[in-house]
C-alpha cells in the first residue's frame, strides 16, 4: 500500500494542528476498516488522537507512551485492518515533522506502531477466544439438546408397552425395545442380529412383500397390518403393526420404524368367537353358515370341469325318537350320528356339517362323479345304521339321503341345495333308509306337474275347463241309453288335457270338490237342455264324484240344487263313485248314499272290481249299477282267444250285479270282439272308442238325434267296425275337425271313430 | 448405536464455513475460524469488493437505524443479525436512547451463543435462535414478545438477509409476515445483492456462496420493491446502498464497487 502524497512544502513547514493533521488522516484512514463512525466523529476522534500526538511531540517531558497508547485506540476504534496502521504511520510521518524533534516523531510512530499490533494481537485473541467459547457453548447446548431428547426417546423406547424396532433399508435390525423382546422372546443382541425377512410369516397377506419394498422405495410412508410373527420359541404371536419410513435430511429413505402390538388375546378371541360362529354347539360339527361358506367358496375356486357333490342326510324317525325317548336322549342320538358321521366321511375335501335339527351334509369338494358320491352316501348309511346305546336301550336308526353331484360351473350353491333337499325327499317317499341319486328328469317332471297343480284355481276361474261325452250303449241293441260326462282342461300353453293330467292332483289339493262341482253343473245343464229340446229321447248322464266330493258334507245339498236349479230329471241324472268312496268305514257314506239316492239320481259305482269291495255291504247300498273296471274288459280285447281268467271275472262280476238286481256297464270296449263276448255274457252297457270317442256335446247329440230315428237312437255298429284306436282311455285325442254343422267326417285323419252313415242323415 | 435417526438434535458443525462468520471476516472481526477465512479469502479474490462492500452495509445499517431512532422508534427485531461487532443495532440505538429494546434474531448456534455471551448483561436487548423464514414462529418467541411491544412501531431488519431466501421459500409472505404483526408506524429496513452490477466474477462468488454455505438470489431494485408491495417506501426509495441517504454526497460509490440494493419501508 503507497503511502499518502506528501503536503505542500509551505504548509509542512508552518506548525501542524490537531485539526490538520485529523483531516488528512481521515482521508487516508477512509475505508481501510469499518468503524462505525460518520465522517464527522471519525474526524472528531482523529482529532482527538492527533492532539495528544502533538502534545507528547512538544511536551517538555518525553511520553513516548502517548504513541503506544494512540495505536491502541486506532484498534479499539476497529481501524483492525492493517491498511490502517500503514494510512496512520505514512500520515503521521509527514505531520509529525514539524512538531518536536524528528527523533521524538520517529519514537512516537514507534510506539503507535507496537501499541496498534499489542492491541490487535490483544482483540484477535480475544474474539478468537470469544468465538471458540461460543462455538464450544453451541455445541454443548446442543449436545444437551441431544441428549435430553435422546433421554425422552430412551424413556419412550424402553418404557413404551409396544413394541418399537429400528432397522435401516438393509434389512438390519439396528434396535429394539424391551417390549419387542418380550414378545419375540429373543435378546435385543439376538434380536440385532437377524434380519427384517426373517420375520416374514407364512400367514402374512399376500400384499405386505409389496408394501415394503414400496416403503424402502420411499414411495410410501408407513402401512399397518394384523401379522403373526414366530417367537423364538416356535409359537406365534398375533400382532398389531405399523411399519413407518424414517428419511434422512435429504429425504432418502434412512430408517424402518416398526411399532407392534400384541394381540394375540384378541386374535385368539376372534378365532373362538368365529369357531363359535360357524359350529354347531352340540356335535362342534361345521354349522349351516359354514357349511355354505365353504360350498361357496369351493364354487368360486372351481376350476375347468371341477365337479361338487353333496350328501343331505336326515335322520328317520328322529321326531318320534325327540317325542318318545325326549328331547335329552334325541340330543344324545344326535351327537352319535355326528361322531359316526364325523369319522367315517369326513377327511380332506369332504366336510361334514349338521345344518339343521336331524339334517347332516356332506359336502364332497372335488366329485369323481355320482359313484363317489353314491359310495359316500352309502358309507354314511352304514355308519348311521351303527347301533347306539340310549339310556340304557340299544337304539338303531336309519336315515335318507338325498345326492346331488355336478359340474361346479354350471350351479350354484342355492340350487345344489334346493336339488339335495328334493331328492332327500325322494329317498324319504321312496321309502327311508335309504339314498336317492338326483335325476333332472324326474326333478323337471315333478316341477312341471306341480306348475300344474298350482295354476288349477286359476285355470277354473279363467274357465280353462269344458266337459265332453262319451256314449254309454245298450249292448242288446246297441242304442246309446247314455252319456258319461268327462271333464278336460284346455290348457293355454300345453293344449288339450285329458282328466290323467289333473284329476290326482286336484284330488291332493282339494280342488277336486269345486271342479266336480262345476263338471256336475256343467253336464246338467246339458242333460236339462237335451232334456227340453229331445223330451222323446230317454238319455242318462253319468257323472263322477270323487271322494272328497262324497266326503263333502254339502254333497247331497249341492245335488239338490242343482237339480232344481237346471230343470234335470233326477232319473237322468247318474253319480259314479268309486269303490272306496262308498266303502268307507263310517256310517257317512251310506247316509250320503241314501239320501241322493232318495233325490231320485241313479248311482253307479266306478271301476268296479279294483278295490276290495264287501259284498254283503254292497247288497244293502242304494246302487244301481257297476262299471267294470277297463283292465277285465281289456282282457277281453284280443281277437284270437280271451283271457279265460278275465272272461270268468267279468262273468261271474256280471252274474253278481245281476243277483244284486244291478245293471253292468264295460268300459274301454274298442273292438267287435269286446263288444260280442261282453253281449255273450250278459253285459248291459257299453262304452269305448268301439262306439264312439268322447266329444262336444252337440257332436254327441248328433248320434241320437231323434230325426233320423223315430225309435230310440241306434249306432250302425258296423260303421265303427274299422275304426278303432289305440290309445289309453280317457285321453283326449286331438279334434281338429270343428263340429259346426253337427257333423264329423268318417274315418277321419286322426282316426277317430264317427258313426258316419247315422250323422250323415242327421243334419239333412 | 452408530448411526443416529435424523430427529435427533443437529450438530454444531464448525468445519463447514457459517455466513455469519464469514461476514464478521470481511468487517476485519477475529470472530472466526480458518474454513471462514478461507472461504472469504476464495470470494474475496473474485470479488475485492466484498470488505468495502460489507462495510457499506454497515454503514447503511447505521444510518438507517439512526433514522428510525430520530423518528422515534424505540425497538427493533434484527433478523439476521450475525456475529455482533462494532456498530451494533443497540450500540447504534443506545447512543440515541439507551432504553431502546433490540432483538437479535440468528439461526447461527455459534452467532447465537456468542451473541448471548456479549449482550448478558444489558437488560434491554435479548438474543433468540430461530429461523427468519418462520414469521410466525419468530414473532411467537416468548423472549422476543417479552421485549417488543407490538402496540408500538418497531423497526424490523432484514439487512443483507433475504437474498439467502430463495423464491420458492416466497421471500414476500416472510416479509409481509413481520409487517401484518407490527403497529402503524413500523419500519422494515432491508438491503438486498443486486442484479444490476453483478459482474461475471461476481457471480462465480455466488456459485462459491451456493456450493459452500447458502445459495444468494440476486433481485432488481423492482423485484426488491415488490418485497414490501404493501408498504410505503420511505426516501429515497429502493436504491443502491449508498446512495440511501448519504452523510455527505462524495461518499456514494458506484454499482460496480458496490451491487446492493437497500429500502427502507414504513407500515401506514
């Protein structure tokens, strides 16, 4: 640094004042340190300074101090850059000239040179000294800090009641709280020294892998899950845990923090409160709910051609047993059967539930086929038939078993079942003790029956029914002396249905009662209006009654009504009953039977020979007359020779109406043979597709119509001869042809016998 | 355990250079350690300046807290603050009125510490550690609040502070922090690295800042007026530092010599 420019010589030699010397060493002082002074107060302090400079250069005692001191405060004014004590001295060294002697001006800039450097080496150590003990201070604050915050941690950790681990990205486990050794039973130095993975559980959720690897990532914060972890021990601890990610202060993954609850109590808790859930308390056998959990499941998993198959077992009897031996001892057999079950059927894929009272199901998870599932329920039979010992009895039971086995795709668990219970109630009606094998198509007949059965009501009050006719021939002279009234549903979808379809049915659900009231009207009115319109023609019209409809205490009333309510001659009126109708133990039927007898109607009973009538009782009834049942006059049918059995039934049936003074009437006459050997025996009546089919009631009327004879109607016989059908009797056979005009056709299409030459007159 | 998790207290690090330290160097301060002064002595090759350039700013200082103190403020919250040397805000202050409360505000554990061991003793200033870009958290300080009431103006310092406050950290919500808290009448004295003088060797000092110890943004005089967009600049507005009132007119030097930016704000 170049000392300042040397003042004019005229003014260097003129004496220095404080005042000259302070503005021309402020402006070299300016900027070589910071001081925090104006402009004014640096000049005023340098003035200051200089003047004790000038005192000490011409004081008559030499102070050569003065200058030590003016140095030290140029340091203590913070002029701590050297640039300073060079602008000072070049300053001084000039303006101290002409003031003293020059050897007391150089002994001055001495001393202010060694008092600057005391001063400066005095502040520089000092605030060397200053800052290290600050630097020292920060740090055992911080180191306080540290510790105090590590002691709070250190308390948490080792007193928390979870447990806390530390491991870092690797895999390392770097610490871990007493808690978590409790409840690993490990050491914390055992514990140090495995590894993270080495407590991946079996048990764990598919996605835990996952969530750590995203955690060591950095691309998740923390996850939570319920986890088993093995003990040291070998036993499992159930466990509540959240795993969290410690970063570093650049925000790299740095730490795993592991934090775990034992909940092994509520764990096992849970386990129990869910065994009870899904188990029977009597047998611990799988409950219902269990039961279909697993079909559920086994349903879902199915692979490709996997077939299911179950057994539904329901023990015979059980109620009588419960009602018997008391609900203790049913209990008891229960239980047995459980065991039996339990132990002779049960295994790997085949489940064993009770999913009711009496009732067991085998579920067979993955079906061979029906023979397995056969040998299965077979097994169970067996096991079952096992005596047990009640209370002292030795008790043998039996069950029924309904299998069902298919292909797991194409059913469901809701199906499965409704079909077991439907073929357990087939194995139930087919007897008990026994196993029935589900079959589509008897299952799809029985729905289709029962679709039926419950559209009836509806079908009557839709008017879905009608009533047609069947001649009844005298056989002595072949005229029609009758009609049998047969009732046929005209179905919507299923077409026309002859009686076989319905009747047994409507019989089981009662209907029977309106229907045969509503068929009785129906043929009635119709008898009543042939009645008016041919008064020559003396025509009966034969009804059925079922059972219950003789049962049916208003029999005899609705009759009555009837009767007056069409205008019909009771003595064209004919009830058929059936053997059992009129056979029943109690005195009812007789009074039933006396009084619509005493409203004047003939009755007749039906399918004679089929029951087991009682003669003598027969004798005492107010009957008129038997129709042979159709298997006798079968056995008449074949052209060659009879069945000589059936020939001497019929005849000697024949032969016992007539000591009875009643009339006989065949049914089911379909050939000239029939019709010639029932005449040989003395049969009086006839009907059969011989004669005629059943038809409409104007189709019928047509036979007899009182023109085309002025005596009683007469069948040309020989016109019927050809044309005889082979089907059942009383099945409808379609009638295509429409009877407007009162006239069919002979020999038509669908074979059905017409007496052509009488009707072809008729409409003429 | 060897390796300690990250919430556990930070270290005082003295063997990475500190701003504040470094700062007391170039003022010809012994507050210091030799990573500081070879930090400073690399800057101060690029850019010569930088001792005149830190005591202009000190000077500035002065004047500025000698202006608020004839207005008559009579506290002050120097956010900031540094190692204390010669001028102090309360040395400056207490000339005027030796009542007049001062805060020192240093993120600094050594600046803290040292702080605290100077000012012991003198019951009208108060030193906290905390973190100027907290406001809030700044202004909540118990031992500030003790000291400062917020009923009255208060100047507020940010000198030579907000340009080690990136844009990101939104320098003007931390300015406009301290304003909202403070009475009508309030100061905000602020001065600022510039853009506008910034040379090429200036800016590898920068780089040095940036790699070292803090990253510097450099703001034009408009972006530094829009720091304190809700205040009324005080005159003569955002200029270069030493024109900011001059004690006299030939003490100004030019952007090249010296590029720093300094306002002074008034809350209305």
């Amino acid at each position: 640094m170049r000392a300042s420019k040397p003042e004019p010589t005229d003014r260097a030699r003129s004496a220095p004042t404080p005042e000259r010397i302070a503005r021309a060493w402020a402006r070299a002082m300016a900027g070589t340190s910071y001081v925090s002074m104006s402009r004014r107060e640096l000049h005023s302090y340098l003035s200051g300074l200089a003047s004790r400079l000038l005192s000490a250069a011409t004081a008559e005692t030499f102070e050569p101090s003065v200058g030590y001191e003016v140095g030290a405060a140029l340091v203590d004014a913070h002029f701590t850059l050297p640039t300073s004590l060079d602008r000072t001295l070049c300053v001084l060294a000039e303006q101290l000239s002409g003031a003293g002697t020059p050897a007391r001006a150089s002994a001055l800039q001495s001393a202010l040179a060694a008092g600057y450097a005391q001063a400066l080496r005095d502040r520089t150590l000092a605030e060397q000294e200053e800052i290290r003990a600050a630097a020292m201070l920060a740090r055992s604050e911080a180191e306080a800090a540290r510790w105090s915050s590590e002691a709070r941690f250190q308390a948490v950790f080792a007193g928390a009641v979870i447990g806390i681990a530390i491991a870092d990205i690797d895999g390392s486990i770097i610490d871990v709280n007493q808690t978590t050794c409790d409840m690993l039973g490990y050491t914390p130095a055992e514990l140090r020294q495995l590894a993270v993975e080495r407590f991946i559980h079996p048990d764990d959720a598919p996605g835990v892998r996952d969530a750590y690897q995203d955690l060591l990532r950095g691309e998740r914060e923390h996850f939570r899950l319920e986890k088993p972890y093995y003990r040291k021990d070998g036993q499992a601890v159930w466990t509540d845990l959240v795993v969290s990610l410690i970063r570093d202060q650049e925000g790299q993954p740095q730490y795993v923090v592991a934090m775990i609850e034992d909940i092994t109590e509520r764990h096992h808790l849970q386990i129990r409160l869910r065994h009870q859930a899904l188990h029977d308390p009597l047998t611990q056998l799988p409950n219902r709910t269990l039961f279909f959990e697993r079909l559920g499941q086994v349903l879902d998993d199915a692979e490709e051609d996997a077939r299911v198959g179950v057994c539904y077992l329901d023990v015979d009897g059980f109620k009588m047993i419960n009602d018997t031996l008391g609900h203790d001892m049913g209990d008891y057999l229960l239980l047995g059967v459980a065991r039996q079950l339990h132990s002779k059927v049960s295994g790997p894929g085949q489940l064993v539930a009770r999913t009711g009272g009496d009732e067991f199901v085998v579920l067979v998870e993955r079906s061979a086929g029906p023979e397995q599932l056969v040998a299965i329920a077979e097994a169970a039979l067996t096991a079952i038939r096992e005596p047990v010992q009640l209370g002292g009895h030795e008790i043998t039971v039996s069950a029924s078993v309904g299998v069902v086995e298919r292909a797991a795709d194409t059913t469901s668990a809701t199906e499965l079942m409704k079909a077991a219970d439907t073929t357990l109630h087939w194995a139930k009606r087919d007897g008990k003790n026994r196993w029935a094998l589900f079959d589509a198509d008897r299952h799809a007949h029985e729905v289709a029956k029962f679709e039926l059965s419950a559209s009836l009501p509806a079908a009557l009050e839709r008017g879905e029914f009608l009533v047609e006719y069947q001649p009844l021939v005298r056989l002595l002279d072949e005229t029609v002396m009758g009609v049998e009234a047969l009732v046929r549903w005209r179905h919507p979808k299923l077409g026309l249905l002859g009686p076989d379809r319905f009747i047994e049915m409507s019989e089981e659900t009662g209907l029977i009662v309106p229907l045969g009231q509503w068929v009785l009207g129906e043929a009635c009115r119709q008898a009543a209006a042939w009645q008016r319109q041919y008064p020559e023609i003396d025509l009966v019209t034969s009804v059925n009654l079922a059972v219950r409809q003789v049962q049916d205490p208003g029999i005899v009333d609705v009759v009555s009504a009837i009767l007056s309510e069409t205008g019909l001659d009771p003595a064209k009126l004919q009830l058929e009953l059936t053997e059992s109708a009129v056979m029943g133990t109690a005195g009812r039927p007789l009074q039933t039977l006396n009084a619509l007898a005493g409203l004047g109607v003939r009755l007749a009973i039906d399918d004679f020979g089929t029951g087991y009538s009682n003669l003598a009782y027969l004798r005492s009834l107010p009957v008129h007359s038997l129709k042979l049942a159709g298997s006798f006059v079968a056995g008449l049918r074949p052209p060659d020779s009879p069945d000589p059995v059936d020939k001497e039934i019929v005849a000697t049936l024949i032969k016992l109406a007539h000591t009875l003074h009643l009339t006989v009437t065949a049914e089911g006459v379909e050939t000239p043979q029939q019709a010639a050997r029932l005449r040989a025996l003395g049969c009086d009546t006839a009907q059969g597709w011989h004669y005629a089919m059943p038809g409409a009631a104007e189709e019928v009327i047509a036979l007899l119509n009182p023109r085309s004879t002025s005596d009683a109607p007469t069948l040309d016989a020989p016109t019927l001869d050809a044309t005889t059908v082979d089907v059942t009797s009383g099945s409808a056979a379609p009638k295509s042809a429409p009877a407007t005009n009162g006239r069919r056709p002979g020999a038509a299409p669908d074979g059905v016998a017409v007496p052509t030459s009488t009707v072809g007159t008729a409409s003429s | 355990m060897d390796r300690r998790p990250t919430w556990a207290p930070e270290d005082v690090d003295v063997e990475r250079p500190s701003i504040a330290r470094v700062y007391d160097y170039y003022l010809g301060g012994s507050h210091n350690f030799a990573v500081d002064r070879a930090f400073a002595d690399r800057v101060l090759r690029l850019m010569p300046g930088t001792t005149t350039a830190a005591q202009a700013n000190r000077a500035f200082l002065r004047r500025a807290v000698r202006h608020l103190c004839e207005i008559g403020i009579r506290q002050f919250i120097d956010l900031g603050s540094g190692i204390p040397t010669a001028g102090n805000v309360h040395e400056v202050a207490h000339s005027v009125d030796p009542t007049t409360k001062v805060v020192y505000v240093d993120i600094d554990p050594v600046a803290y510490a040292h702080s605290r061991a100077i000012l012991a003793d003198d019951p009208h200033t108060t030193v906290i550690r905390a973190d100027l870009r907290q406001p809030a958290e700044v202004l909540a300080d118990p031992q500030l609040r003790e000291q400062i009431d917020f009923d009255r103006p208060v100047g507020v310092l940010l000198v030579s502070v907000l340009h080690f406050v990136s844009n990101e950290e939104r320098p003007a919500d931390i300015v406009a922090g301290y304003a909202s808290a403070t009475a009508p009448g309030s100061h905000l004295v602020i001065s600022h690295a510039s853009v506008e003088g910034t040379t090429e060797a200036s800016s590898e000092a920068l780089d040095l800042y940036k790699r070292s110890s803090a990253n510097v943004v450099t703001r034009t005089a408009k972006e530094v007026a829009g720091l304190v967009s809700g205040l009324s600049l005080v005159d003569p507005g955002v200029v270069q530092l030493t024109q900011w009132r001059p004690e006299s007119p030939d003490e100004t030097t030019s952007w090249e010599e010296i590029p720093v930016l300094a306002a002074v704000a008034r809350r209305e």
